[in-house]
C-alpha cells in the first residue's frame, strides 16, 4: 500500500489529471470517469507517489512501464469506440502493476489480465487486492496465446509490443470487436495499431508512433 503521500489531496489530483486528458482530446465520458475513479498513485512505488499523476510513464519494478494516464486513455476511448454501454470481455496482455486492468475494470463487464513476470502479477495481486475488483481475473502466462478460455472477446489490449501482433489475439476476437496494441514499424519503432474483425474479416488501421516495452514469450 503507498497511499501515503497524497492523502485526501488526491481526488482533487485526479481531477486535474481529467481536465489535462480532456484538453489532450480525450473524451468518452465513461474513459474520462474511469481515469478519475482509480487511484494512480496506489500502483507506483512510494518513491514515485508525488508523480503518479503527471503525463509521465514510470518504472514498476523488473525493468518494466507503467504507460503514461495519456496513452491508457487513448487505448481505452479506442476500445470502447465511442459506445454507451460497457464492454463484454476485456483481455488485457500485460498486467503489469495493473492500473490499467483497474480502468479497464469500469469499462467492461469482465476483464482479463495476463502478465508473464511472475514478480509483477504478484505485485499488482497485491496492489488491487484492497480495491475489491469483482470483474478482473489476474492471470500468470504467456499473453502471447491469449487466454483461450475467455474467448471470445469483446476487445483486447495490448501494453508490450511485438512485431506483429500474434495470430491467438485475432483468433480470440469476437466478430465486432477490437484490438489495440503496439507493434513494430519496420524502421525500428512501434506505431498503435487497431484491428477491427467483422464476419468478413479483419481491418487494420495503423495510428500513431508509441513506445511500449517489448512482447517477450513464456513466463519468468
Ligand atoms: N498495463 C500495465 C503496463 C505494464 S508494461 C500497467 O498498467 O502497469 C507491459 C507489461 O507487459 C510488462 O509487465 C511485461 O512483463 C508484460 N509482457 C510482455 N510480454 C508479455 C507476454 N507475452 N505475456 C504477458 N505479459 C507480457
């Protein structure tokens, strides 16, 4: 636990950081809600705490990122793509301290969260462990399978990428879903890519350049 720091100041934190997504171009209300329902500040060491709010992504532990509030906004207003009601599942590949698995808890009826570092899933066990979250299921493994069992999904959503996005994830999609993830460029970056899988088959709109640790298989 490493509330400490912020104390009652930080509702009034996160509402500032909800005015900054806003102006950053963010703006599904049901996004912008989850971004100020969960405290931030709770999955980063103490260390760290006086920056859990800022645009900023920061260490967790094992060499590993939390993103910055700006791209896990931006990933899940391109999940929920404009829709009034809550997502059916949600598998998400890369717990890591699980802030984001925390929003995407509001924004979906179930969410699944892989991680690969056993540390980590530990780690964010323990960090959600006080909130109570019903609807998320933590999970140890490979994401790079995804997580047959609760397919099909509603959407999926990637936090390392690879260079390309692995086959198991478009197979685990439900047909009306979406995915959203990093993968390689080509010229050694990454750029955002979402895909789209309707009954005839699979789209694929390539966004903006972005900087996720990398996809890496089998667990440690
Ligand atoms: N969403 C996380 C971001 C963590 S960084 C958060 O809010 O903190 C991305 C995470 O992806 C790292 O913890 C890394 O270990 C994990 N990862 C990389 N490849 C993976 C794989 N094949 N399966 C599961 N997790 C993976």
């Amino acid at each position: 636990m490493h509330a400490t720091g912020l104390g009652m100041d930080s509702q009034a934190v996160r509402a500032a950081m909800v005015r900054k997504l806003q102006a950053q171009g963010v703006s599904d209300p049901m996004v912008l809600g989850a971004m100020h329902a969960v405290e931030r500040h709770r999955f980063v060491d103490s260390a760290l705490v006086n920056q859990a709010y800022e645009d900023t992504s920061l260490p967790i532990g094992l060499g590993q990122t939390i993103s910055k509030p700006n791209v896990v906004a931006r990933m899940a207003e391109l999940l929920c793509q404009g829709r009034a009601e809550k997502l059916g599942r949600v598998l998400e590949i890369g717990t890591g301290c699980g802030y984001q698995a925390a929003v995407l808890s509001h924004l979906a009826r179930e969410v699944y969260s892989i991680e690969r570092l056993r540390g980590l899933h530990e780690r964010a066990r323990d960090n959600l462990r006080p909130l109570r979250v019903a609807n998320l299921h933590l999970l140890l493994g490979d994401g790079m399978l995804g997580f047959p069992r609760g397919a099909p999904y509603a959407a999926i959503i990637a936090a390392a990428g690879g260079e390309d996005i692995p086959l198991a994830w478009t197979e685990q999609l439900a047909v009306g879903g979406r995915l959203v993830a990093p993968a390689a460029n080509g010229s050694g970056g990454q750029h955002l890519v979402v895909i789209d899988k309707t009954a005839t088959g699979l789209t694929r709109t390539v966004l903006e350049a972005v900087n996720f640790v990398p996809l890496k298989s089998g667990i440690a």
